[in-house]
C-alpha cells in the first residue's frame, strides 16, 4: 500500500473499543498494526478508563460521550454496564462518525458494542468487528441458544461438572457465564453480539490459526463472513514510536523488573488476576498463605479493588510480608509483557483473561489457572486440556490445592512437559506473523480488504 499522506488522508479507520482494559489494549494494539500498513486512525472513547493520547501520537482522539453514568454502573453489575452503553452511545457515535466526513473506510468496533451495526447501517459505512476474546469461547457464546434449549443453562449447582457433549471439551462449569442477577440481559446481550456479528462486513481475531484450528474452522461453517485471525497482536513487528503496552494504569510499577532481575531463572510465580475480576476475602487470604507455604518466590498484583470492600492490602495477614524476608514482591500493577518475557518467572498464575492466555503463550509459559467468569472459564479448560500448557485448580482456592499445582509445575516431570509444550506454542506464535505465516497472510488480507471497502 502506498505510505503517502494522501494516501493516508482516503483510508482513515475508526476504532471503537470498549472501556475496559481487556478490550482497549488489543485494539489499541490492532490500530498500531494497520497504521503501520498506512492507515490513518482514529479512537472514539469514553470518559472510563480513557487511552492516554500521549502513548500514540500519531492516532487522533475523540471522546464521544460525558459517559459519567459509566462508572458507577460498571461497578454495580457488568451486565447492566454493558447493556446502558449499548443504549447511551448511539446518538453519540452517529455524530462522532458524520464528524468524520467521507474519508472513512470502515468503523472497527469491539463485538460487544452491537448497537453499532444500527449506526452504521444509517451512514451506509461499513462496519468490521473486533473480538477481543479467543474463538474458543466465542463459539461457546454462540451456542448459548442450544445450551438454553437443551437446559445446560441456566446453570445448576447439580450438574456442573456434567459434559456439555455438544461443545467439547467443556463441561456446563465451564461455560462462559457470569454472575448477575440480570440473566436475561446477558443472554440478550450475548444473542445481540453474535447476531451482529454475523452482520458485519469481517471480524478480527487476536489469535491464530495454529492455535484455534478447530475452533476457526467451525466459525467459518457458522459465520459466512471475511473472517480475520490475525494474533498474537503484540507480536507484530509493527515499527510505531508508540508505547505498545497500550493502555497501562499510570500506576504501573516499574519495580517488579528490578525485583525480578534479582531472583533465581525460573523460580518465579507470577501472580495476576487480570484488571476486573474481584475475589473475596476469605479466597484471598488462601492466595496469600498459598503462595507463601509454595516456597517460591512470588511478584503478585495485588489492584486496588481486587479483594472485595477493601481498598488495597489491609486485608493482608499483618507481618505477611516481612515474613517472607523478600521472597515476595506485591504491586498494585505490573508490566505483564515484560514480565511473562522475564527469565526469572517460571509460572504465571492467572485467571485466564484472553489477552493473559495468550501472552503467556507467546512466552512459552506455564499457567496455573483459576479462571473468575465469562471466557475466562473456557479459556482455562482449553489451557489445561486442549494446548496443555497449564493446570486449573479445579475445587475452591485452598493453600494446599495451591501449593500442590505450584509443586506439579516447577518442580516435576509433569511440569516440564507442559513447558515443552508451551515452548512449542511460542515458537509457532512467532513463526505466524513473520513473512509466509499465517498471520501474516491473514494480515495481508486484511489489509487489502480494507483498502477496497
Ligand atoms: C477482560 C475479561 O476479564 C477477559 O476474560 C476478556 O477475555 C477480556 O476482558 P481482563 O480481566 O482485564 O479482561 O484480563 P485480560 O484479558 O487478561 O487482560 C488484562 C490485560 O492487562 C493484559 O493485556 C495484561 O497484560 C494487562 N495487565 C494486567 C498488565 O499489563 N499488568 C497487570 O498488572 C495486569
């Protein structure tokens, strides 16, 4: 494509991304690699969780909507949040894109905001979806009109561990549901977000065509439209003077990297919870005591509201830490590509957010895995059962439990083959965006798809 600013001003790409973090740092990441191919971009934004305009001087900002209901619906119920925006935003997105005039290609949405398949119907703009998640639990989400039918939900303490013989491996407890008492919403929201996602003119994936073999290939039976697989999108090499940990809290701590630069090579565990999951505190304090009986030095973000009705550590066993005599380092956030990228680190402790999964992929890491809610529960069946690169703890957080899967994969056989295992999937993740990858290709075609739409 030629690299021009005219060329440029033509193929200008508008990117909508949903305000959370899971959802902002992919697309941030996706709108780095088509600039990089000479797009121009811009991002709409809320007034929650804002991207920091100062890390991509080169895109154009916009924020669309004084969102200040956003906050506090966040914190109340997700399902609600998610269904408010889909509502409040689509005046404001419809002047946001007129704004914009006719240079624009297409918009590029996150999944979950389906109202703008409506938005962009009226303007006779095309629109691409961007799904965040993996495809693994996006087809899960697709089934939910099956596993409604077929009474897998609405869940029932009795039959969570039956299989759900329809969608393998999973079993009904791990199906990508998520506590609310607004169930019907969520069903709705779901059916919406597959609905117009079948709509769309294409959808993007932040995975790869090794990885999700299978699961691609059934999407493309369901789904006939252009479909994308183009991760692991960090790994692109995309030359941007942009900050590609795209959307950091600025209270990133940069003292996990001098912590762990003095620890033994792999003795590390990585402990994090992605950046919305919380955790009671009764499952905290099993973490804590956790970690601490595992023996291994531990680097653990701990997030301001992590552990439910407290502020950050004071629920903390007092003289926890001094305990320890160094072996364990807590921030409130920590720069997990750097991290997961650390030779100190042996295993990364996580709740299986896609983004979490694949970034320990790509490093060739073992997970344990304690997945919280929605795909982050598919995600984690899929890491221990389908890659087999990581352990679930399967029954409720206890220190024992804990102790027992750090033991299985630092110290044991057992262990080294899951990291034989994840090493192999490293080395694929970077073969797939260089030259003749797959990824790469998809790229391509994405690329030029988007130069004719
Ligand atoms: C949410 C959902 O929980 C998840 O299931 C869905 O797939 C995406 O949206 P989140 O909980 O934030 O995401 O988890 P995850 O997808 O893992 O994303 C977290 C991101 O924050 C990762 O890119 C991770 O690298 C980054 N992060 C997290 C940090 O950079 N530092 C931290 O300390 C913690």
């Amino acid at each position: 494509m030629d690299n021009t600013s005219s060329e440029r001003i033509r193929r200008r790409l508008i990117f909508f991304p949903l305000p959370l973090q899971g959802h902002i740092s992919p697309m941030l990441h996706l709108a780095n690699i088509l600039h990089s191919k000479g797009f121009s971009i811009t991002i709409l934004h809320l007034k929650l969780n804002p991207p920091n305009p100062a890390n991509h001087p080169h895109f154009t900002f916009r924020l669309i909507v004084d969102d200040d209901f956003s906050k506090e619906s966040f914190n109340a119920d997700l399902v609600s949040f998610l269904a408010l925006l889909n509502d409040k935003c689509v005046e404001p997105l419809k002047q946001a894109l007129l704004a914009e005039g006719d240079a624009v290609a297409c918009l590029i949405s996150d999944a979950i905001f389906h109202f703008t398949t409506g938005v962009c119907e009226s303007l006779r703009l095309p629109r691409i979806v961007l799904r965040t998640g993996g495809v693994c639990s996006f087809l899960a989400f697709a089934a939910f009109p099956l596993l409604l039918e077929k009474s897998y939900l609405p869940l029932r303490d009795d039959r969570l561990e039956e299989a759900v013989i329809e969608l393998p491996p999973l079993r009904i407890k791990d199906l990508p549901v998520i506590n609310t008492p607004h169930q019907d919403m969520l069903y709705e929201l779901v059916q919406e977000m597959v609905h117009q996602t079948k709509a769309s003119s294409g959808l993007i994936w932040n995975s790869f065509q090794e990885l999700e073999e299978t699961s691609i290939a059934k999407l493309h039976q369901d789904f006939q439209i252009p479909i994308f697989p183009i991760g692991p999108f960090h790994k692109h090499n995309v030359n941007s003077n942009s900050n590609s940990n795209s959307n950091a809290p600025s209270s990133q701590n940069h003292s996990s990297i001098s912590w762990l630069d003095k620890q033994v090579p792999k003795s590390v565990i990585y402990v994090s919870f992605g950046s919305i999951a919380t955790i009671e505190e009764p499952e905290f304090l099993e973490v804590a005591w956790g970690l601490a009986s595992s023996k291994h030095p531990f680097l653990w973000v701990i997030r301001p509201g992590l552990v439910r009705g407290a502020e950050w550590l004071e629920m903390l066993p007092g003289g926890f830490l001094d305990g320890l005599n160094g072996r364990g380092h807590i921030v409130k956030w920590a720069p997990q590509l750097e991290v997961l990228a650390h030779p100190s680190v042996g295993v990364f402790w996580t709740h299986c957010g896609w983004n979490s999964t694949l970034e320990s992929i790509c490093e060739g890491m073992p997970m344990i895995c304690t997945p919280c809610f929605t795909d982050q529960r598919v995600n984690a069946r899929y890491v221990s059962h389908v890659w087999k690169v990581g352990e679930q703890i399967e029954k409720e957080l206890n220190r024992e439990r804990i102790e027992r899967a750090v033991r299985r994969l630092m110290e044991e056989r057992e262990g080294e083959e899951v990291r034989e295992r994840a090493l192999f999937y490293k080395e694929v993740a970077n073969v797939c965006v260089r030259p003749g990858g797959s990824s790469y290709d998809s790229l391509s075609k994405l690329v030029k798809y988007l130069s004719f739409s």
